[in-house]
C-alpha cells in the first residue's frame, strides 16, 4: 500500500462512498488504496473493509479536525454528506465547510465533492412558484450541498464537482416515495409526481465506480461538473424494468405533486418540491447528466434492466403509503 496513492473516502460504510471504496479495493492492481472514512471503525460494514484491506480511520463531518487527521497524507478524497441522516441543509453546508479546509491543509491534490443541483438555477426564491422550506430553502436536500460548493471553490480545491443521480435503490428502500408497494387493491405500482418526465437514474455501486473512473482521469477532471447517470427514465419505463425482472405487472402512478406535499413521510415537502422543478425544467435539468461520459469513466455500468435483474430479490411489496385508486 505503501507504493500507492492514498484516497481517502468519507461515507465508506454506506452507498456512494462505499461503492468507491469497493472499486479501489477490487483493482487490487491498480494506483490506488484506500482509507476508509466512518464515525465508527467498529461497525460491521467497517470491518468489512478492513478485512479486504482499507485502512479504517474515524472522522466526523461535524468535526474539522477529525477530518484534516483523516486526510492527512492523502492523494485523494471522496466528499459527500447525507441530508437524509438530519433533514438540514444549513448543516449539510456547514460540514462541506469543514470538508474544505481539512483537504486544504491535508494538501489533497484530488477532492470529488458529491454536490448536487441548486433550486435556484431554475426558480428563483423571491417569486411563488415553489414552497420556500426550512431555513428558507426550497429543495434542502440539494441546495445544501450546492451552498457547499463555494467552500471548495474560494480555498481553491482541486476538485470535481459530482453530481450524482437517483439510486434506483430508492426502487426497494423503505420509506422512499420511489418504493414499488402493493396498493389497496392488491396491485404493485411505483407512485412518483413526475408525469412523463425522465429521471436520470444508476444504482449507488455504479456511482462509487464512476467516482474511481474520475479520480483516475486525474487532472483532465479537476475544475469541472460532472453530472453521472446510466438512463434516464419516465416512471411508466421504471414500472415496466420492475415488471419485466419480478414477473408481475407494475403500474405507473402519476400523482399530482400535493398529493407527494401531504404525505407521511419525512422530507415529502422537499421532495415534491424536487419533482415540481424536474418536471418544468426536464430537458435542461436531464442535460447536466452524461450518459456517455459515464460508461466511459464507468465501463461496468450497468444498466435499468441489468441492475432490476440483479437485485430483484431486494425488493419488498408493503401497502403503500401513497396510493391512488385507478
């Protein structure tokens, strides 16, 4: 390892950062290593690592310090946060501004920073098109990490700015509005505000792999945005994948977005809010991803139907919490 260049991975325990930690720790051949970044060094999935050769270190995004210490004789650095653990954006903004200055003083040569859209490229927050939320945010779930970007930008990072898609995991997780349930009538159906509009879509252990394919091309990726998806896909084609995978018919269910607004789930405000911009805004909005880009840095990439066969044995079918009668 000692020969390699040193990455080091915030979230390596969970979906994004762990797909990259896996793609350094499968090309055993390869430039890399990694050092795994988590709160807890003793959890299983940590451990797992660990057993196939990361060094587990602790951090926490909360704490500046435990992250210089983390990145300190880092090459590289995978940076994410995760506004579904907290439902903030003002903190997912705070621990980019301390992802910053810890890969600053570490002297990282290479940050991906997994951001996302900002809501007010498409609609400005002065007007009334879209609910302002908490904090006075309309899309919290992106528009953190977008605040977060300037962050790496005035240190002057040498960053990639990721912008990552939706997890077609998002397709068996519970308590996701994209979950295939069982309505009240006995049917399967994915329940989505998004109409005939397209969602650019790849499943999290392609993300991670698409991050290696970036942290490989090196300098040729520092300074820009890449937008990274396998497909882009309406909801009826996501029903029809399912379909075709399970041997059971799946029903698209377009709601209107108040329906998403009044749900029982956690962040369905900013949610609908999401779907509203998606679908005013979808073919600008699908343009910031590349497709061709991504198999390029990603030749495994997989996609809707090869990734829906591969994990169909994830999906579960609970009673839906949105459901309209057809």
């Amino acid at each position: 390892m000692t020969n390699k260049k040193l990455i080091a991975v915030v979230g390596a325990t969970g979906a994004q950062g762990g797909g990259l930690a896996r793609a350094i720790l499968d090309d055993s051949r390869g430039e890399f290593a990694c050092r795994a970044l988590t709160r807890d060094p003793s959890s299983p999935a940590a451990q797992a690592l660990a057993d196939r050769g990361a060094e587990v270190v602790r951090a926490d995004l909360d704490h500046e310090d435990t992250l210089s210490t983390a990145f300190e004789g880092a090459h590289g650095a995978y940076c994410m946060t995760n506004f579904f653990e907290h439902f903030s954006a003002s903190k997912e903004a705070e621990q980019a501004e301390n992802l910053a200055p810890a890969a600053t003083k570490a002297g990282v040569r290479h940050v991906i920073w997994s951001t996302s859209q900002d809501s007010r490229d498409w609609i400005s927050p002065q007007g009334d098109r879209l609910p302002t939320l908490a904090d006075g945010y309309q899309v919290p779930h992106w528009d953190g990490k977008a605040r977060g970007d300037r962050y790496f930008i005035d240190l002057g990072v040498p960053t990639t700015f990721l912008l990552p898609p939706t997890y077609w995991e998002n397709l068996f997780m519970p308590g996701t509005p994209h979950q295939v349930q069982r309505g009240a009538d006995g049917a399967l159906a994915i329940t989505l505000p998004a109409g005939e509009a397209k969602m650019p879509g790849m499943g999290a252990e392609d993300i991670g792999r698409c991050a290696y394919g970036l942290l490989k091309g090196g300098q040729e990726f520092v300074g820009t945005t890449v937008g990274v998806a396998a497909e882009s896909s309406t909801g009826a084609e996501l029903a029809a994948a399912v379909s075709e995978a399970l041997g059971e018919n799946v029903r698209y269910n377009a709601v209107p977005l108040d329906v998403v607004r009044g749900a029982p789930f956690p962040g369905a405000d900013a949610v609908a809010n999401m779907f509203q911009i998606i679908t005013e805004a979808n073919d600008d909005y699908c343009g910031h991803y590349d497709l061709a880009l991504s198999r390029s840095i990603n030749p495994q990439l997989r996609t809707l139907a090869e990734w829906v066969t591969a994990n169909q044995h994830k999906f579960q079918v609970p009673v839906a919490l949105l459901h309209r009668s057809t």
